[in-house]
C-alpha cells in the first residue's frame, strides 16, 4: 500500500519552511510526460522524489498523446524553454538526438557507482541509444501483446489456458468467435497506432526490418513485410470491423469483442474498466526464433544544459529507474518496469501473483528493440502512410501487393532515395 499523501505532504510542507528559513532558494525541475491518463502516478513519484530532495521543487506538465509532447518540446526547443527532463514517446526520442538536443548520459552512467547497481537488462539501455550515444533512458515499456476475453473464447471452442501460439492459431480462433450469435465481433488488431508500430511488430517479429542497416534502402516491403501486409488482410477477412482504436477499446471491456491487439499499457485501465465482468487472459504478439519486437512506452530524455540542472535531473533518472519507483509505475499503470530489481521484490512478486496478467510482459523483456523512427523531417509522414496503407488492406479496398508497393515508393521519395 502506498504511504499516507496527507503525511507526506505535511513532510515536504515543512521541508520548504525549513527551506525558507535558513535562506535557502528551492531548485525548481520541470519535467513532462504523456500521456496525462497517468498523471496520478507521475504525482506520487515527484512526492517521493521531493521527500529525499527537499531542495528540489518537481514542476510536472501532462499531455494527452506522446506526439502531442513532441510537438510541445520542439516547441520549447525554439522559444528556450525546454523541460529538464521528458518522458518522450521512444518513437521520437531520434528526434531530439538528430537535432543534438538531448544530452549524452554515456558519461555520467559510467562515473556513477549507483547508477551501475540499478540493473536495466541490455535490451532496455539499448533502447534510448542513438548512433552510439545514450540520449534517453527507457522508464515505462510496453510491450506488443494479445488480449483474449476467456469467456468468448470458451464459448468458441477454445481454452484459455492453452493460447494461440502463432496468428494462423490466432486468426483462426478470432473466426470462431465471430461466429457466435449476437453482436460480437471476433477480434481487432490495432494497426492505427503511432509511428506504424503495429506493421513493425509483425515486421520485426519475423527477423525484418524497415530499413537497412545503412538506411539507405526501404526494407519494409521484403519478403517479412509482404507477409505482415497479407496477414492485415487476413484481419479484415476474418471479420474486424471498420472502427477506430477507442471504439475497439470500448468494445473489448464490454465483452463484445474476443481478441484484441494492443500494447500492455492497457492492462491498468482494463483492470478497472472491466472490473470482475468477464475474464480476460494475456498472452504476447508471436515472434518467430531470432525476432523481435518493438517497445511502445517512454523514455526520459535530459535537456538540461545548466550543471546544477543537470545533476538534480540525472538524480531524477536514477530515482525513476529505482525499484520503488519502478514499482509504483508497473501497478498504477500495466507499464513493464525496466529495472530488474523491481520485479523481484517481495511487493512486486506478491502483485504479479494476484494479477498474472501483467507477468506476461515480463517474459518478452529478451526480445525487444527499439521503436524503430525513420530519418530525416518527413520520417513520421512515412510512418503515416504504412498506417494508411494497413487500414485500406484491413478493410479490404485494397490488396496488401498494391498497398505496400505503393507506400514503399513514396517513402523512397519522402526519404530522399530515389
């Protein structure tokens, strides 16, 4: 159980006057995240934090989606009032490292003893490294999961306890459930969501990537992408609908919908939506032996070029990364934690016991790798195309050949290779 807010805001309430009266000027640290829907935790953490730094004010600023914080601190970047630090969608934290924004922690991660005992797997620190330099340090992951509702899939045929392991499995069941009586739809993968995260997850899960490694060549349409595009088509023949991710959403915690494809972020929140209504189990996106598969979620970036800013936000990377911490984000929000320590605490053990759920996340840890961001200024707009070219294929408009043929020539000429 977390500690009593009213005592600890009596305790920082004190620190200030403490503060005040002996002359001294609080060190105010702005820091941003998304998406708001978390700002509860995000609050308790700059608590704590301030509890163990009562010289260090947190100025916390919500927004509602990670591209909506990147626009803000592109932003800040020209007006000169960029945060400390920004819990930056990992999609975008290459932006801020093209433009030699944020700052290098290789350093400071070397020359701090604490920081080494903090144990973040490779696979994670791996994630916030750009051409060779740590610009962002993963705190919250996601990964690319599968979500059943037990009931349905009982009344289909199905077993809970022995889930699909591959998509043919996957399609399959979702066809049988579309086929019960009454309002209910078979399954809905998620293909809308930011930076085509949904086409790099099949992508990456069978060994391929958008681009080579030079960057130079569009990879996505090879033969893994021609396979990730023709399985899209398979989702629409097996019966999803024609619908937008909330609606999907929507329809999942109401019981109508038996599968859907999302990322384990949603675990929080379906936790309480559904509250007891029905049972719905987990298992991961499938990924073939030698796969991968992207990590959604934020990273912290620092932005801070003043020293004394620096050392109070390096000290709030470290905190953020801390088992406690860590352990407050994965239980108030469905959030992998990225240090190791966390998941092992006997608080942790004794929550992933009772919420089984959100263990399953915690076995694909091994497989990720970053969410792959295209270069140069029209890299989202490529993103956006593979987005637009999933739901023609999805919807059946248009053939999974033509489509990614189509969105591979223009990203050629939006990324300057022709």
């Amino acid at each position: 159980m977390l500690p009593n807010k009213c005592a600890r805001r009596i305790a920082l309430t004190l620190a200030g006057i403490l503060a005040m009266g002996t002359g001294a000027a609080a060190l105010e640290l702005k820091i941003t995240y998304s998406p708001a829907n978390f700002s509860g935790m995000y609050q308790e953490l700059a608590s704590r934090f301030m509890e163990r730094h009562p010289d260090v004010r947190i100025k916390l600023a919500g927004f509602p989606t990670y591209a909506a914080l990147s626009e803000n601190t592109l932003r800040s970047a020209i007006t000169g009032g960029l945060p400390d630090v920004s819990f930056e969608g990992i999609n975008f934290v290459r932006r801020y490292a093209d433009r030699q924004l944020a700052i290098p922690l290789n350093d400071r991660m070397t020359r701090d003893a604490e920081w080494q005992g903090q144990e973040l797997p490779v696979s994670i620190q791996d994630i916030g490294t750009v051409n060779g330099d740590i610009v962002a340090v993963p705190f919250a992951i996601s990964t690319m999961n599968v979500f059943y509702n037990a009931d349905l899939v009982r009344q289909a045929g199905g077993d809970p306890s022995n889930l699909p392991t591959n998509w043919d499995e996957i399609v399959g069941l979702a066809e049988q459930i579309d086929a019960l009586s009454g309002d209910i739809s078979g399954m809905y993968f998620d293909y809308g969501a930011g930076s085509a995260l949904a086409f790099q997850s099949l992508v990456f899960s069978q060994g391929g990537s958008m681009m080579d490694e030079s960057e130079t060549q569009v990879a996505f349409a090879d033969q893994e992408g021609s396979w990730a595009m023709d399985l899209v088509r398979r989702f629409g023949e097996a019966g999803q609908l024609n619908m937008s991710r909330d609606q999907a959403r929507q329809m999942f915690v109401a019981g109508k919908l038996g599968i859907y494809q999302n990322t384990s972020s949603n675990m929080g929140n379906f936790d309480q939506q559904i509250s007891g209504t029905f049972e719905y189990v987990v298992g991961p996106v499938p990924v073939v032996e030698g796969g991968r598969s992207p990590a959604a979620g934020n990273a912290m970036v620092v932005f801070s070029s003043e020293p004394e800013q620096q050392e109070a936000a390096w000290d709030w990377v470290k905190f953020a990364t801390s088992p406690e911490a860590q352990s407050i984000m994965a239980m108030m929000t469905g959030y992998v934690p990225v240090n190791a320590r966390a998941a092992d605490t006997p608080q942790m053990r004794a929550f992933y016991e009772t919420h089984p759920n959100h263990a399953v996340p915690l076995s694909q840890i091994d497989t990720l790798t970053a969410w792959y961001a295209f270069p140069g200024e029209n890299g989202e707009r490529v993103a956006e195309d593979i987005v637009d070219a999933m739901e023609r294929v999805v919807n059946l408009r248009q053939s999974p050949d033509d489509a990614l043929n189509e969105v591979a020539a223009r990203a050629r000429r939006l990324l300057g290779l022709d």
